[in-house]
C-alpha cells in the first residue's frame, strides 16, 4: 500500500496523526539534517501503524517534507482502517 506523507522535522513530539491536504501528517523531534527526520517519520509511522520498520520502505522524496511510502500490506491486519484513524485524528 502506498501512503503519501508530509513530515514536520523539529516538533516537540514524535507522532503520526492528522492530514495535510490528501497526506499524513508525521511529525517527528529529529530536525531535517543527514535524513535523520526521514529516518524517524519512517520509524513514528511504522510504529503507529503497528508493523515493524523493515514493512516501510520510502519511495521517493528523500530530501523533501512530501513522501511517498510503500508499506507492506501482508505485514498487519486492519492496515487500512488503522491508517484511516490517524487521519482523522
């Protein structure tokens, strides 16, 4: 399933919830050096999701707050309806 993301670096805490035009919202602590933000929205994401990192793997927009992210649908039930309660969240 790919899930487009927008990522705020620098937040006070890490968390995935709410929707930025048609994307999630992951907000992370880490700041936008060296893909450290990157790194932890893949991780906050994985880990509100329910599944384990390797299952997020990011597809493009490595240097950009716009991310596209592929997650492996086999690796949680109810992925869909988890990700719908971020969103609306």
């Amino acid at each position: 399933m790919k899930v487009p993301i927008r990522v705020r670096p620098g937040a006070s805490r890490t968390r995935a919830a709410g929707v930025y035009g048609d994307r999630l919202v992951v907000a992370v602590s880490a700041r936008a050096v060296d893909g450290a933000a990157t790194e932890a929205a893949l991780t906050a994401l994985a880990d509100a999701l329910g599944v384990r990192r390797r299952h997020v793997r990011l597809l493009s927009g490595a240097t950009s707050r716009d991310k596209l992210v592929e997650i492996d649908v086999d690796a949680a039930d109810g992925l869909a309806a988890r990700l719908d309660a971020l969103k609306k969240a």
